[in-house]
C-alpha cells in the first residue's frame, strides 16, 4: 500500500523558509495559517551557540490523532495514497483536530476567504499592486463567473477531491480547519504535470525535501535515506503513537534548544493585519566610521 511521506534533510536545511512561501502561493492559505513552518532553535550559550533549523509540515501518520478527535468524519486518512485530508464540506470548526494533534499543524479559518488574504480585508484595495486592483467580486466576473478569479485563487482547488468528491485543498471556507495536504491536487490531477511533487520540496534550493512514497524502496525519501544511513534519523513524538511519516536526517533538536521565535507568533491573522496596515520600519544601513 502506497504511503506518500517525506525525508527531511536537516544536515542541508539552512533555515531559508522558500518552503514556507512556495506553500502559500501553492495553496492560497490565508493570513496567519503556515501549513509549513521552519523552527529556528539556538543551542549554548553565547559566544559558543549554534542553530539549527527544521521544517515541519504535516505529519500525515499513519494513526493520526486528529482523525480520531474529529466528530465528523471531517479530517479523515486516504486509503490509496496516505495523505490526511480535512473535508471542508464536513468540518464544523469545532478545532478537536487542533487539540488531538500533537505537532500544531492545524488552522481555524474565523474570515471569509477574501479578507483573510493578504491585501485584502484591511482596507479599499490594499495591496493593489501585489494582488491585482479591483473588488472581490470584480476579480470572479459577474456577468461570467468562472472567467475570472483573485489574484490569489487557483482554480484547481475548486476541484472536487477524491473519494468524496468534496472541497479538501486550498484556502477553506470561514469557520473551517486546514492544514497541509502534501499538495493533494498535485497528486489528483497527472495532466499538470506535477504528481509526485509538492511546492516546499520543489523549490527547496538545497534539496532538503525529499517526497515519495515511504513504503517503496525506490522512492526519492528512501533512497536519500539509504544514501545517507550513517547519518542519524528521528521522528517527531514517535512515543505519541500517531506513526508520522516524516523522517528526520540529522541531530534532533536537544531538551535544551531554545526556539528563537514560537510557531503560534504566526497564527493571529490579526496581528498579520495590523502588520500589513503598519509594516515596521527598516534599520537604518548607516555606519558612523570613527576617524
């Protein structure tokens, strides 16, 4: 039986997050929600520290904890093919899956779509020169809809899903759960070109991504895993039961690593917006050069 899964090359790894930023364009999540996130951790004391750095995207276990909180049915693991998905048609928000997963992969949608997305939502078309200017509606078509779509919208997520036939991939619908789905719509639709890939390992550019399918010895992740035996390898709370299949390369991170910022910083859409109206200031570049 195929399971799809991934090799994560952290002896390559250098903490760049491209994956972070190819998944969203990928998947059109909103404001606050990083289907992928790249930990930063600092080792020692300083002047003798090191980081490190790990990407973690959904665990895809193979006894996934969320599916058994889930009152629903809702998030449900795929027979043919592994991955974990969350059937927006059936979700009701009640964010069990976030309490029953162990890794914080989950996201609540509390926005209707068009004002969780970057540009939109905090002002009269903020963000026309990223986003593309005009309303929401102006952007879909009234008098043609379907002719045209947001700027931020890929339409191949309009698709139905299978086995139920539901939305399952890109931005959910308010009031809904989301997490990373190893870019299911890649795996769904061979006529793209795409199968067999997902957006972080595609654009990793030190090729620290490795996707496949973990039970075939010929698989890209277990060929890099083979390749790299002398080498160590983790799991992430394996002691949890869930299975993940996600298989670390390298040292895992020591009791004592401290993460330089915390996962949950990007998770309040509000405080995205309030960024976005105010972004920072830049530091200054000026060097006084003592004579």
């Amino acid at each position: 039986m195929t399971q799809l899964g991934m090799a994560i090359d952290l002896e390559r790894c250098y903490g760049c997050r491209a994956c972070m930023e190819a998944c969203k364009v990928e998947n059109s999540t909103p404001r606050g929600a990083f289907w992928m996130h790249v930990f930063r951790f600092e080792e020692g004391e300083a002047p003798d520290t090191e980081q490190t750095n790990m990407p973690r995207p959904c665990q895809h276990c193979s006894e996934p904890s969320c599916a058994a909180a889930c009152p629903t049915s809702a998030r449900f693991k795929r027979e043919k093919d592994g991955i974990v998905l969350t059937d927006y048609d059936r979700c009701i928000g009640c964010r069990y899956c976030e309490i029953g997963c162990p890794y914080g992969v989950n996201y609540a949608q509390f926005e209707h779509p068009e004002d969780a997305q970057y540009g939109y939502g905090s002002g009269d078309h903020n963000g026309d020169d990223t986003h593309g200017s005009g309303t929401f509606a102006e952007a879909l078509g009234d008098e043609a809809p379907g002719e045209g779509k947001p700027p931020w919208h890929d339409p191949i997520h309009d698709q139905p899903v299978e086995p139920r036939g539901t939305q399952m991939s890109g931005p959910q619908p308010e009031g809904v759960m989301s997490k990373c789905t190893m870019c299911a719509h890649r795996q769904d639709n061979p006529d793209r070109g795409e199968q067999g890939t997902t957006a972080c390992a595609q654009t990793c550019p030190v090729d620290a991504i490795k996707f496949g399918d973990m039970e075939d010895p010929e698989s890209e992740p277990r060929q890099h895993l083979a390749e790299k035996s002398s080498s160590s390898t983790f799991k992430l709370l394996e002691d949890r039961g869930t299975e993940p299949n996600v298989v670390y390369i390298g040292d895992e991170p020591s009791d004592d690593a401290r993460a330089i910022e915390s996962a949950e910083t990007f998770k309040d859409p509000e405080e995205a917006i309030e960024i976005e109206k105010n972004p920072p200031e830049s530091r200054s570049t000026d060097v006084e050069v003592g004579q």
